[in-house]
C-alpha cells in the first residue's frame, strides 16, 4: 500500500502532466519542475529517494500543510537553504524581543561549553542552560569546579565570554517568501502561472536570490485582521481590482518556538509584460479571494488567465 506522501507525489504527477498534456506542451507523463523547469517522467517517483518530491508553499518548519511538487533537487538545495536562512531570520527577530531560545557558546578558563539561552523582553534577564550534547564533559567539569571557586572569594573578578551567530542575508530571506509565493500560484494555477511572462523573473531570483532582479513587494500584515480571512489555512491567493488589478499571496508563517507572523506578497497581472509591481497599502485591498481548486488545471486550460478575467470584468463579490 503507497503511503500517503506517495499517493500525493503520484496525484500530483498526474495532475500537472495533464494539464502539460491539454495545454499542448509535452506529450503525456511529463513533469516539468516549476523552479528550475527540467523534466521528469513517470519514473521519477519511483525507489526510496525519488527525483521528483514534495514541497511545501510555507516551510513545515514553520508551519506549512499546503503540498506542490518539485524536484528533489531544487527541494534539497535551494529551497532548504533559503527556508533556513528565514528560519534563522524570524528565530532571531523573535529572541530579540524575548521570545525563545538562541544557541550559543560559553567560554572561560574553565573551555567552552554550548549552551542556549534567552533574554526578557526590556534585555534585563538572562537566563542560560547547558546543551550537555554539544560540550565535552570535561568543560562541565572544569565550570563546576570554577563556580565553586569563585563562590568562596565573591569579591574575585569574574571573566567569561558568550558568542552566537546572527547572520544577516536580506536577500536570501526575501527570496525565501517569494519561493512561498511562487509555490502558492503554481499549487493554485500551475503551468499557466509558471510560463507567462513577467512570472519568468521571480523564479529567477528565486534560483539567483544574490542579483536581486525581481522588484517584489512584502508587506507584513496585522494577524488580527487577516487571520479571519485564512481561517485554518496557511496561505491564500487574491485577484486585486482596487486600487490597482493585481494579485496579492497570503502566507501565515508559524514558528514552534516564537511569533505567528502573515505577509502579503503582491505579483504582478497576469497580462502584464512589465515586473513593476504597484505598492498597495494594507487596508487598501478589494478583490476576491480565489478557492484552491487544484483538479480544475487537468480539465479547464488557461484556467488562470479566464479566472482572471472574469473576476476583473464582472461583479465578483469581494
């Protein structure tokens, strides 16, 4: 019996190969990854580590439930460093703000002995415990005995030193939610997202985060006002009308340690051949929220560019 994440890497093989098929773009059985666009065929599924895997829109690690497909490679390289790089990001902006836990080095006469250890909210309190695992006993035995010794001459000075890694790659995260946006309209849309132009340039700062030539759009959102929108889900699509047509993506991003947090990334219309993207305000937003109805792309072709159209030109409810 095929486990569960294999009955979806197979439904959704058959999906986006069909919908290739009805579109006219490759005959059937074939798989094009949506990020660096090479192709697989059936047997790409096939033994214990698959060409073609699964991929979350919001990393699992912070939250994510929503499933597309892609390569395992672009899974295993690109898409693993840039989720780690925003891992590290909200991690950090949470500690700082006293929220959760930093990993972290101790060191004195005594060695050096890894710890973590977080902060109170005002930076008044700090609290630290060993990580047995990442020190050699010896050290521990060695802080035992240099706690004790300075306990008995309480006057003594008292040196020690703490350090830990605060990278900083703006870059990288940004990338990071554009490949969740990016794997959000190819989940809804699919192939009609992927290839129009001027969707060709995110993914290409995506697979490039360092040139930066996409001019995108993150807004961090108010969770209170947005939450009732997503409901349970993770992440959703909407087709602006005003103030301007365009489509803004919904991402919840739920560390387990630290902040719920919700972002708008705005794209582009569809039709356009420009990837200026307009800067909309929140609270300025009227459009409509799209259903994900992901069976829709092997029957309906161009289901994307109708979709919007009719939302566009009709009195779609917002």
């Amino acid at each position: 019996m095929a486990s569960t994440g294999a009955a979806t890497r197979q439904r959704l093989f058959e999906l986006y190969s069909r919908q290739l098929e009805l579109g006219g773009v490759t005959p059937t059985g074939i798989f094009i990854c949506p990020l660096c666009c090479n192709g697989y065929t059936q047997y790409a599924l096939d033994g214990p580590n698959p060409a073609v895997s699964l991929a979350h829109v919001v990393p699992e690690a912070l939250g994510g439930r929503l499933v597309t497909l892609a390569c395992t490679q672009c899974n295993n390289s690109n898409g693993a460093r840039l989720e780690a790089e925003l891992i590290h990001h909200f991690g950090y902006q949470d500690w700082s703000k006293g929220v959760g836990t930093r990993k972290a080095r101790l060191s004195g006469e005594f060695g050096n002995i890894g710890v973590e250890f977080k902060r109170s909210p005002d930076n008044s309190n700090w609290a630290l415990h060993f990580v047995e695992a990442q020190t050699n006993p010896a050290h521990l035995t060695a802080f035992e005995e240099w706690s004790r010794k300075h306990a008995e001459t309480p006057d003594a000075e008292i040196t020690w030193q703490i350090s830990w890694t605060a990278r900083k790659r703006p870059n990288e995260v940004g990338a990071a939610i554009y490949q969740s946006a990016y794997l959000l309209m190819f989940a809804y849309f699919g192939y009609d997202f992927v290839f129009p132009s001027p969707f060709g340039k995110l993914r290409e700062h995506i697979l490039k985060p360092k040139d930066v030539v996409w001019p995108g759009r993150i807004n961090d959102l108010d969770p209170n006002i947005i939450s009732n929108m997503l409901g349970q889900s993770d992440s959703a699509v909407m087709f602006v009308r005003k103030p301007v047509p365009c489509i803004s993506t919904f991402l919840r991003f739920r560390p387990r340690e630290g902040v719920e947090r919700i972002v708008g990334v705005l794209l582009p219309r569809p039709e356009s051949n420009e990837t200026e993207i307009p800067i909309v305000k929140q609270g300025q937003l009227s459009g409509t929220v799209v259903p994900y109805r992901p069976e829709v792309l092997r029957t309906r072709p161009h289901y994307f560019d109708g979709l919007w159209r009719y939302v566009q030109s009709s009195n779609a409810p917002d």
